[in-house]
C-alpha cells in the first residue's frame, strides 16, 4: 500500500478524477480517497512515480509519498 498526501481534492469529482486516472494505467489497482486527509491510498504494483504521474496528470499536487 502506497499513500501520497495530494493536494487540490476538495469534492467527489476530485475523489473520481484522482481514482479514474490511477485506474487508466492499472485497472486493477485498490484506491481510497481521503478528502478530510487529502491522502491518496493505492494498492498497485505500480510504480510510485507512475502514480504520482496519473495524479498529477488529472491536475492534481502531489505534496509528499506518506
């Protein structure tokens, strides 16, 4: 389990764009959205770079890998 602390999420569109982009590039990854958090919690064998790429790529700041 990886988590990434993001930052920009304030709404359920936020939670679908950011769990959307994360499944596009590996469709069988687990993601939980934590709006109160900001935290991102994604269980893939993806790479951590490659997660932070699809965030950000939705338009999304990724602040730090917790």
């Amino acid at each position: 389990m990886q988590t990434f602390k993001v930052d920009g999420m304030t709404c359920g569109g936020c939670v679908r764009g950011v769990t959307n982009a994360i499944k596009r590039i590996d469709p069988d990854s687990t993601v939980d959205v934590d709006l109160a958090t900001k935290t991102v919690k994604v269980e893939s064998a993806l790479a951590a770079k490659d997660i932070v790429g699809a965030i950000e790529g939705a338009g999304f700041e990724v602040l730090a890998k917790a």
